[in-house]
C-alpha cells in the first residue's frame, strides 16, 4: 500500500472513520498512532484512515509508515494557525486534541494560556467549519475552583471548557500521572530516584494521586472511537492504586533495591523545586515546574464510570514501573537517530574530560599536603577549606556520573575555584612576591602551571555538559 504525505484531497471512502491525531510525535500522540495502526493491521477491514498533525514530520518514523498496508497522511502544520487547523481536519471524522504545551516560566504563563486559548479556539472553529463528528481530549485530572487551581492546570481545564463548545461530539478523559518511557512525570520520577543518595522534597510529595500507566490510557482513547456510550462525556482515568508522589518514589526504590532517604522541607517552593529538578535530572526547570505545580492538587478519580464502558484490566503502579523499565532501550531506540549519534559522541567526549579532570585536579591538589615544603596549607583555615574542595570534587564526580547537571554546576565552579587560586599563588612571576603563601619553589610553580592547564578543561567541558543535558520532549 502506498504512502502519502500532505495529500489530503485522496482519502479513501471506503474508510470506516477518518481520524486525525493531533501531537502524533509526542508522548501520547506517538503511541496511539502505534495502537490505532495495530488495530488496522490485525482487523484486516481497513476501519480507519490515520492522517497525523505534527509541527516537525522529521521525527515521525517514515520507514514504519512506508511498510503499512493501510495509508497514513501526514500534515506539517501548527494549530495555533487557523488555515493549519482547517487543512488538518478537512474530511475528518474522528479529531485527537493531544497537543499541550507544556513548558513555560511562571513569567510566561500567561503568554503561555494565552496561546493554549488561541490553539483550542481555532480547532474548535475549525472542526464546527469541516465537520467533524467527534473530538477526544486528554486533560488533567483535578478539581477545586479555577482560581484554587494552578495556572498549568487552569489551562488544561479551559482547553477542555473551549472543546465542549464546539458542535461535535466531545469525550473528554482527565489523567493524573502518566507512567511511561518518555513522559515528563515518570522521567523526574525516575531520576530523583536513581540518581540521589538523599532527597530534598517539598510538602507536595505528600499529596494523593492515581497514577495510571500509558499503555491503559492509549486503550482507554483508542476505544472509545467505537463505543457511543462515551460521546458527549468526561472521565477521570487512573490505575488501581492511590498514592503520594513519597509513596511512588519509595516503590521505585524498592523496585531498584534502593535504600532511599528522603528530608520533606516545607517552604520548597515550587520554582526552588523545578531548578533542583533542573540540576539532577536532564529535565528543564521550565518543564519541571508546570509538573511540580500540578502535583500540588490532589489528583484521585472520583467518578470511576468509564471502568463498566470499558472493561480492561488496569496496570498496577509496581507493573507500570516494571514495564517501563523493560520499555526503556526500545523507547530509547526510537529517538531521533541524528540527534543521538551527535549527541552521544559530543557527550561522551565531555564526560571523559570532566572526569579525568576531576581526577586529576584531586591529585594536584593532595599533592600539596605530600609534596609541598610550605606550612601555611596545614593551618586550621586551609585544611577546612581543603575539606570542602575534597567534598565538591567528590560530589561533582559522583553527580557527573550519573549525567545530572549539578555535577557538571559543581565542576565548573572548581575549575573556576581552582583556576583563581592557581594563578594567584603563582602571583610572585608577575609582581615578585607572594600573596596567600610562601614564594613556591619551581616544582610546586611547575605543578601549579599543570593545575591551570586542568582547570581549564574542567571549566570548557562542566559548560558543555551543563549546557547540553536535556531530555527532549517533541
């Protein structure tokens, strides 16, 4: 069967449901374009045609979608531009609304909204102008008064008010966490825990949630496109097990066999959560800080109808994790390959310096309780502040290790450090006397010249790292 990109005037009528997946890279987006081609595959009936919605069809697997026995249409396109909404959902029956924009500063946010309002207006319109039979929307799982809501879930919330007024049929499924490979919650969720001897947690790791795995929320939307029985509704999902994000994180660990120790310090901001984040996981403080904000809300299902509509067996949040463990090369593989190849061999090369840097200045820098003839270093001062140079060096290497930005934080402001203190002890070369110590002899000048040659590696690669660490959310 042949594929076709942008050819929206050759759809095929003999199609049951003409579908449009909007978001079809993203985490949701991707997989239930996974599922609903599975469906097609296996019934054999053709009961769908696919047409996906992406801002960037580069990262959509052309391969897969070359070998399908059914076509799927691709669309470049950005729905917070109308003649873009009106070009993806020509023809449709079936609309997707998985879009959300999910980054953003508190100083953005209403920018931020602003634009999620202006995205939702224009697909509601622009469905009511083709026709389409029926809208599906992903949204949080929440309650309380708008202005008791944080802004991130006032936004999700308002899409969803914006859908229900157009004229089609609009099922709307509300979700707390998201277990997946890839998914921002489960990402943070698995990184504090992998990475931290001890956590520092605000009060909001004590708020209840019903976390549900990605693979039952693919189920629950794929579904619902043949039952009527969900048009026109809205349904709380969520897996079987009501938790605190502390209870989540002491599972994971358990899983792990992982001693984890946790300190709860209630004045941890929001904001001063998501740069922590920032630094101990490749996750961005700006998209940390809309998923801190939504755990803030007590997040469990109160109407648990859609259960009797459709009847499946829901994944435990232990299973959620197993699987996603499992899951994780295979969702690894299917990134971006150009990205990773380059990425790889830059980081790689970065995390071999920073290391051996490290390394290298912990030597330099004995050296001088072994190697050195001067006093001055043995002094009370001195050795408290070798302490403290001792305990960063190892707390750098051990946060570069496991690839977190505080690592690389750490490191640069050694080398830096370190830098500074070499070039001032060598301050006698310039001036002919010395400033923080006795004059050095040439060997410990010598040594001091290696030290400034190291610390300007450790400098150049803790910014490369620190610049460069991300987990990508397309």
């Amino acid at each position: 069967m042949t594929f076709r990109n942008d050819n929206l005037d050759k759809t095929n009528d003999n199609k049951e449901f003409k579908i449009l997946i909007t978001g079809a890279s993203g985490f949701i987006g991707s997989r239930l374009l996974n599922n609903l081609i599975d469906t097609n595959n296996d019934d054999g009936n053709d009961s769908y045609s696919i047409r996906c919605l992406t801002r960037n069809k580069n990262v959509l697997d052309f391969n897969k979608l070359e070998n399908l026995k059914n076509p799927v249409v691709i669309v470049e396109g950005d729905l917070s531009k109308y003649d873009d909404c009106l070009k993806a959902l020509n023809g449709i029956d079936i609309a997707y609304f998985l879009v959300h924009s999910m980054e953003g500063s508190s100083k953005s946010w209403k920018k931020f909204s602003e634009k999620e309002r202006i995205t939702a207006e224009n697909f509601k319109n622009a469905a009511n102008q083709c026709n389409v039979k029926r809208i599906i929307y992903l949204g949080g799982l929440t309650y309380g008064k708008d202005d008791e809501l944080s802004q991130h879930m006032l936004s999700r919330k308002l899409v969803g008010d914006i859908l229900k007024k157009s004229k089609s049929q609009v099922t709307i499924f509300r979700a707390a966490v998201i277990l997946g490979s890839g998914g921002g919650s489960f990402e943070m969720l698995r990184y504090l825990v992998e990475r931290l001897p001890l956590m520092i947690c605000p009060k909001w790791v004590l708020t209840k949630c019903q976390p549900i795995f990605i693979g039952d929320v693919i189920t629950y939307l794929s579904k619902s496109i043949e039952i009527k029985e969900t048009e026109g509704r809205t349904f709380d999902i969520g897996g079987p097990d009501i938790l605190t994000y502390l209870d989540m994180m002491k599972i994971y660990g358990k899983i792990l066999d992982k001693s984890i120790r946790i300190l709860i310090i209630p004045f941890l901001t929001p904001r001063l959560s998501s740069y922590w984040v920032d630094l101990v996981t490749p996750i961005k403080a700006s998209l940390a800080r809309p998923l801190i904000d939504s755990l803030k809300h007590e997040a469990v299902v109160k109407d648990d109808s859609i259960k009797k509509i459709i009847p499946i067996g829901l994944k435990s949040f232990d299973e959620s994790l197993r699987y996603c463990l499992r899951d994780e090369d295979k969702y690894k593989k299917k990134k971006d390959k150009s990205f990773v190849n380059k990425e790889r061999t830059s980081m790689s090369a970065n995390y071999k310096i920073l290391l051996v840097s490290l390394l290298l200045l912990l030597v330099i820098g004995t050296s001088y309780y072994f190697l050195d003839d001067r006093t001055t270093f043995l002094e009370p001062f001195w050795l408290s502040i070798a302490v403290i140079w001792y305990i960063l060096i190892l707390s750098a290497i051990y946060f570069v290790r496991f690839g977190a930005r505080l690592g690389a934080l750490i490191a640069g402001i050694l080398g830096w450090g370190s830098l500074v203190f070499w070039l001032i002890d060598n301050f006698h070369f310039v001036f002919g006397y010395p400033i923080i110590a006795e004059k050095p002899g040439n060997e410990e000048s010598i040594r001091d010249v290696i030290g400034i040659i190291i610390a300007s590696f450790t400098i150049i690669s803790s910014h490369n790292i620190f610049n460069k660490i991300r987990l990508r959310h397309d």
